[in-house]
C-alpha cells in the first residue's frame, strides 16, 4: 500500500519532496495537493506514489489535502513537463505551474510575522525614537511601526487586516520583508472557480396578488421575454433593487444560480468570405495534401508550411482541422499573440461552431479555468490559444498547428523560459502526430530544419487569386534630410502616397514601432536622459489621451516600459537643474498627432499597448477598420502580425531600421520579419497594394531583400554570416543572468561563477563573460550574464547543470540565477 507522495512544488529548486499520505486516499500521479513547506501551504502536483522511505534525514510530513481524485495532467503532458524542466533546465515544479491554468481554483492569503530583526527595530524605536534615515517619507516610517507593533505579539496576521488597521500597502509590507523585519507567509487553499449568473424566473401558476407600479414593471419585462432574465439586466430598470427581493419573498419570482455564457469573441468585415468558405486554389490543395497524406499514415511528422503573405495559409488550416474532426480528433492552433486571437476566434466560430475554445492570458482566471475543463471533458475539439495553449489537456488530440511560427511571443521571458513552437514539435513527437509550422518569414533555425529534411517543406509561392505581391519602394531618409534639412517623421513621398490613397477613398496604414510620444528625454546642457529609478533605461514620454474612445489617460507622465514606473514631467533637468530639455524620438502617439495635422479629414486609429488592453479593444478596433470606420491606422508591430484588411492598399514603414544597431546577432531577422510581414497587409484585397519603406539602412541586405520580397536570398546571406560564428541554428546558445537588488552581491557570483568557467574545461562550451547585461538594471535588480556557446546541446545542458551545482554549494540563491536555453533576446 503506497504511503508517501513526491510532489513537485513551484520553488526554484531543482528537486521534488516527499510527504506521507494514507494509503486509501492516496493520489495519483499528476493529481494537485496541498502541502505544507517551508511556514506555507503551497499546491503542487504528485510525481511519484511509492512505498519508500526517505533516508535523507528530515522530517516527513503528511498531505494536508488532495484536491483531484483523478490525474489532472495526463501521461503525456507529465512526460512532456519531464522533456521542458530537461531541456530548459528548470525546476520541475515550475513547469508544472505553467501548464495548469487554475489558479482560479485556489485562493492564497498572505500572512505576516514580525521577524527578529522587527522586533529590535521596534524596541530601539521606543527607547530612542526614529532616527528617519530612510528613503521612505516620514507618514510611511510611522507605518511601518504601526505594523510591527500590530504584529509584537508574534501571531500571523493577513495582509488585508493590515491594511485595514495601519493602512500600510502591499508593497511597503514586501519591503519590510527584504529588509528582514518581517517574514511572509502563505496558505493556499481549494476554491469554488464556476461563473454563475443569477437568473430571475416567473413562477408558473401563481396567482396574482395586488402589486405596486414598480413590482409590475418587473412582472411586465420578464413576461415580455418569455419568463427567463438576467438579474443583472433587470437592474438597468428604474426600480429599487429590494423590489425585486420582495417578488421572490411573496413566491412571484425565483432566483438560480446558472453558469454564465462565455463571450468568444470575433471580428469580421461585412460582406467578406470566411477563410473556410473558399475554395482552395492549387497551391493550397498541394499544401493541404502534404498534410493529408501524414494525417493518413499516422506517426509524427512535423511540417514547415512556407507560404507568402496573403496566400491563404489559414484555410489550409481550417481545411486541415476539418479533416481532424471528420475522423473524430481534435486539433490545437497556436497563435503568436492575443492581437491575432479576435480575429482568428471569429473565424473559428463561424466553421466550427460550440466545437471551439479559446486560451489566452485575456481571459479571467475563472474564465481560463473554465475554458481548460471544457476542453479536458472533450466538449472543445477545436482550441486556439496564445503561448500557453500548448499545454492545453485536449483528449485525441490529431494535430498541432503554429501560426506565424518565427515570432518571438512564443518564448516565455518568466521561468521556465521555453518556446512554444519547440514545445508544440515536442508534444506531436510524444503522441506521434503530425505538427505543422507556418509562416511566410520562417525562422532560420525552422528553414535549416526544412532544408536538412528535418522537416518536410511546403510551399506557397502565390497569393490567393492570383493577386500581386505589393510594389516596395524604398526612401533614402539621409537623401530626404539633405534635401529638405529637417529630421521629418514622414517623408514627402510617404505624406504623397497617403494622400492619394485617402482621395480614392482606400485605407493605409503606417507602422511605428515605437510607443509614447517620444521615446528620449535629454538635457540640452549636460547630456544626461531621464532614466527610471528601476532601470537603466531612459523613460518614455506621453502626452494625455484626449478624445478617445478606448482608455483616456490626463497629465503628461514619463513612463518605463519595462517595470511600468510612471512619474510626472520635470520642470528642470534632475541633474542639473537646466530648464533646457530635449525630446528625442518620435513614438506612435507623435506619429498620431502628426498625421492629424497632414491629414484632418482622415479618420485615424491608432493601435499600441496604450490603446489595446484587452481583448475588448482590440475587437472593436479591428471592427471599426474593417467596416471602414478608420482610413489611416497607425501604430506598432501590433498592426503587421496577420491582419487581412481588404480595402488597405498603401503600407508605410517609419523608423523600423534602427533595431539592425541592437546587439543582438537576431537583429537583421528580425528587421527582416518585420519588413515583409507589415508588407503583406497591402493588396489583400481587389486593389494592387504599394509599401514605402524609410530607411536610413537602404542598402542593408534585411532591408533591401525585404523589399523585393526575397525570404531565399535573405536566408542564404544571414546563414553565411551566422556560421562561421556558430550562432543558431549552427550552434547552440545559452544565456545566464546573475541577478541581485545589490550591485556588490551581483557582480561578485557573476566574477564567481566566471572564475568558476575558466579554471574548469566544460566540454564542447565556450564561455563568453561574465558583463553587464545590455540592460543592466532591470526593476531594481541589477543584472550581470554569461553566454555559453556549444555546438550540441547536450554539452550546454551539462555545463548548466554543473554550474548550478557549484553555485550552490557556494551559497549562490538559485532564484539568482535566470537560465535561458535557446535565447530569443540576449537584452
């Protein structure tokens, strides 16, 4: 009889821990538990049942509670978390976290306990008083004694008793924690996650007692639509709320509770064809039929579909998964990210119906959970999802499908840092089924997988319809400053062109891929920019939102695009106290603005992170550019990731040239991507499409072979600079991150770990570092990293896993530590 369980707990800590359970209520392999570790009770999922008993000297300690009586995960998504925490080398725990969507289900409290070191702050305060060397104000010192003397008499107490009776805040309490005063506790307990709405129900056979005017008003409005209504809906009446209590206490009305309809979503043109509703031309048929043709023959096969911008990848797809459902399986469509969802959910819905279900870090924790048993139970053959979809529990599952496989939103920037395009190549070899990667800019490590017969190549060379490819025209901008002497956004060309396709009432669109309204804040006497107090990274400039219809923002603010620290526009320069200070650059709200004023009878839209927050904005969006509604959209790589706009004709592209000076060996790639890819929401309609490229990099290979639509030649001259380098897909890459809130501490494991590097020889690896990252200074944690070179992966695996061993036996924390297997940004 099984009495202990290895759980995997989501620590960053290389190991599972064992717990003892009766053996009638033990669980199975990948059920979730509660646990206790470490002062917490945490959910983890069982890894082992077994009857061994541990040796290593501590303490066992039994399950506190079992939530599934079932495994949750099946075998080969447990095999699958097993393959990611190997070849990421990441904590098993971890992975497992990820894969499992339901934190709805489970609701955490965080506890607090006054530590030691509060206690001797507390009572040197009440013998000497504060000596107020702090940085916080003086209103937040005498709240962190309040909080210490709340907590003197040693008990844990819950974050939201805190707040209540000191009025301290969550992230003064965490900084009491880091300053060692207080420890944090935490208790997981199960949740009720269903989505109910009331429903409000007219009693059948009831007769009728005297009822006041606004008692009728609600007997009126649910008679008149057939004896059902929402409670909410009912409240939008002119009635007080209590009437409605006092029609179910005399017998009137019943109220049920009824799970809550989930909004799909979706976004379409009037007038125009779902994807499933063409038919299939000859290079789609051919496509189709190498997919076909391994779905007929079983086994894994994974495909790389190369098909051109606008030749119709997604009703291959659509035609693919049909065939899926015929044969009684499902299929599992990922796309890059949550601005692709409405569009393809819409679609989804028209062809398959209640078949489909959607992931995607939009939704509600409720609605995720909700979303994942669905498709558990069966009831979704059909799942699109972001990233994190790929994890999704779909039984008979046929078919893998990546949209725009070479896009960087598929690698996970949080522990486990895996890439869900090799994850969905993974999970086809696991279950032995085909799995298919499409995109008209693959990735190079895709093509050399094609090209090697790694992956079988499909193509599409034409568009649908036989419809032209856009003509790209390329401005010369160091020509357009000579002539003009001015450092313009827009070029005259590109002002030209707009301006003939808004008079023939057609649609453009212009990328800038910057966000804010100017992207550097300079001083004019001592050079110095306004950074954030969290990174080392000049803040961005925004002016208020006014007049829109999405999200209004007032007041000018300086924000951080990578922690979200905002603060208000200094008067004078920080350093020096000059008044003189400069904007530099120029972001998509700049580009907006501007374009108001070149162009004021356009009707203009602008699509960025500050305009699209939810999943909501983005739908209306897109509705109102398809309906025509907006006739110049701008905005950033957003706008260029699969978007089939049928009246837009002219493509501008402002300022994208200036990532080919990153330091990143990806750079031209991604310059490359991004070129051919806003170049292909032009022409997608009836109308020839025209792209204006500005560029101050005319003559670089990404540029100019994006402009002539060239994805072979591309490949073949970044190949040839990649090789001689062993960059991927010729080598493999290693990034690790030594990270600390203290300069010291950093820089010293980083020297640690590069002495470490030196004075062994870890076969087959080369060592590049240790250095500042390029992004030194991340959310107040500074950042030093190593990058390791190797031509087979299994030689990085091991130097990984060497290097953690010593770190900790030389006390180095792992969560210090930041492994990323396969980078796609060395920043």
């Amino acid at each position: 009889m099984p009495l202990f369980v290895d759980v995997a707990l989501p620590v960053p800590l290389e190991r599972a821990f064992t717990y003892s359970v009766s053996g009638a209520d033990a669980p199975p392999v990948g059920a979730r538990v509660l646990v206790p570790f470490s002062g917490q009770r945490l959910m983890g999922v069982v890894v082992r049942v077994h009857d061994v008993q541990p040796t290593d000297g501590f303490e066992v300690k039994p399950v506190q509670q079992v939530l599934d009586d079932a495994a949750l995960l099946p075998d080969e998504l447990m095999k699958l978390a097993e393959w990611i925490a190997q070849y990421y080398v990441a904590p098993l725990g971890e992975v497992l976290r990820g894969m499992l969507p339901l934190n709805a289900e489970i609701r955490r409290t965080l506890l607090y306990r006054i530590a030691e070191q509060g206690r001797r702050v507390l009572y040197e305060g009440a013998a000497k008083g504060s000596s107020r060397r702090s940085k916080l104000s003086a209103e937040d010192q005498n709240k962190e004694y309040a909080v210490l003397n709340a907590l003197e008499g040693g008990g844990a107490v819950k974050l939201t008793s805190l707040r209540s009776s000191t009025g301290a805040n969550k992230a003064l309490l965490e900084g009491m924690v880091k300053k060692r005063w207080l420890t944090r506790e935490v208790e997981a307990d199960e949740r009720d996650a269903r989505r109910l709405e009331k429903i409000a129900v007219l009693v059948d056979d009831v007769r009728l007692p005297k009822l006041n005017e606004n008692q009728m008003k609600i007997m009126a409005e649910l008679s008149a639509v057939g004896g059902r209504m929402r409670v909410l809906d009912l409240r939008s009446l002119d009635v007080p709320q209590s009437t409605l209590a006092t029609l179910v206490k005399r017998g009137l009305v019943q109220v049920e509770d009824v799970p809550e309809s989930f909004h799909l979503g979706g976004v379409h043109a009037p007038g125009k064809k779902h994807s499933h509703e063409h038919a299939l031309n000859e290079t789609q048929t051919e496509a189709l039929a190498g997919i076909a043709a391994a779905m007929g023959e079983g086994g894994f096969k994974p495909h790389l579909l190369y098909g051109i911008t606008g030749s119709g990848k997604t009703a291959v797809y659509f035609a693919a998964m049909r065939r899926m459902l015929d044969a009684d399986k499902a299929s599992l469509l990922l796309v890059p990210e949550i601005g692709l969802t409405p569009a393809m959910a819409g679609q989804m819905h028209a062809a398959f119906g209640h078949e489909v279900a959607l992931l995607h870090s939009q939704l509600s924790p409720d609605e995720r959970a909700e979303q994942w048993h669905r498709i558990r139970r069966g009831e979704a053959r059909i799942v699109v999802g972001t990233r994190s979809a790929v994890f999704a529990p779909v039984p008979a599952l046929g078919l893998i499908i990546v949209d725009e496989e070479h896009d960087g939103s598929y690698k996970q920037e949080e522990t486990p840092r895996y890439n869900g395009r090799d994850v969905a190549v993974m999970r086809a070899k696991l279950l032995g089924i085909p799995v298919v990667l499409g995109s008209a800019t693959p990735s190079l490590e895709s093509w050399n997988n094609a090209q090697s017969g790694r992956y079988a190549l499909l193509k599409m060379e034409q568009r649908v319809m036989d419809r032209p490819l856009p003509a790209v025209e390329l401005v010369d901008m160091r020509a357009e400053f000579a002539q003009t002497g001015a450092e313009n956004i827009f070029s005259r060309r590109l002002i030209e062109e707009t301006q003939a396709t808004l008079d023939r009432g057609e649609q453009a669109i212009i990328l800038l891929n910057r966000r804010g309204y100017s992207y550097v804040v300079m001083c004019r006497a001592c050079g110095d920019k306004i950074e954030c107090e969290n990174c080392a990274i000049a803040m961005t400039f925004h002016k208020p939102v006014v007049d829109s219809d999405l999200h209004a923002e007032p007041g000018e603010r300086l924000e951080c695009h990578y922690c979200g620290y905002r603060r208000t526009v200094p008067k004078a320069c920080p350093k020096c106290q000059s008044e003189h200070l400069y904007y530099m650059g120029a972001g998509s709200q700049q580009g907006e603005e501007r374009l108001q004023e070149i162009f004021p009878a356009a009707r203009i839209g602008r699509m960025d992170r500050d305009t699209v927050r939810g999943r909501g904005d983005m739908e209306r969006l897109l509705q109102r550019l398809h309906s025509g509604e907006i006739n110049l959209l701008v905005g950033t790589q957003m706008i260029a990731k699969g978007h089939d706009i049928h009246g837009v004709t002219t493509v501008g592209v402002v300022g994208c040239d200036h990532a080919l000076g990153m330091p990143d060996f990806r750079a031209a790639e991604r310059v490359f991507q991004l070129l051919t890819q806003v170049s292909g929401r032009a022409g997608r309609g009836d109308l020839p499409g025209k792209v204006l490229v500005q560029s101050y990099h005319p003559d670089h290979y990404a540029v100019r072979m994006a402009a002539e639509h060239d994805y072979l030649g591309f490949a073949r001259r970044e190949m040839q600079f990649r090789r001689p380098f062993f960059y991927p897909p010729f080598g493999v890459l290693a990034n690790v991150l030594v990270q600390s809130q203290e300069l010291n501490e950093a820089m010293a494991w980083s020297g640690q770990l590069g002495r470490w590097f030196a004075g062994r020889t870890v076969q087959g690896v080369r060592v590049l570092g240790p250095a500042p990252a390029p992004v030194s200074r991340l959310k107040r944690i500074y950042r030093f990293h190593l990058l390791l070179k190797a031509q087979r992966r299994s030689d990085v695996q091991a130097g990984l896993r060497a290097m953690l061993q010593y770190a900790d036996t030389q006390g180095i924390p792992r969560k210090a530590l930041v492994v990323d297997v396969d980078p796609i940004s060395l920043m």
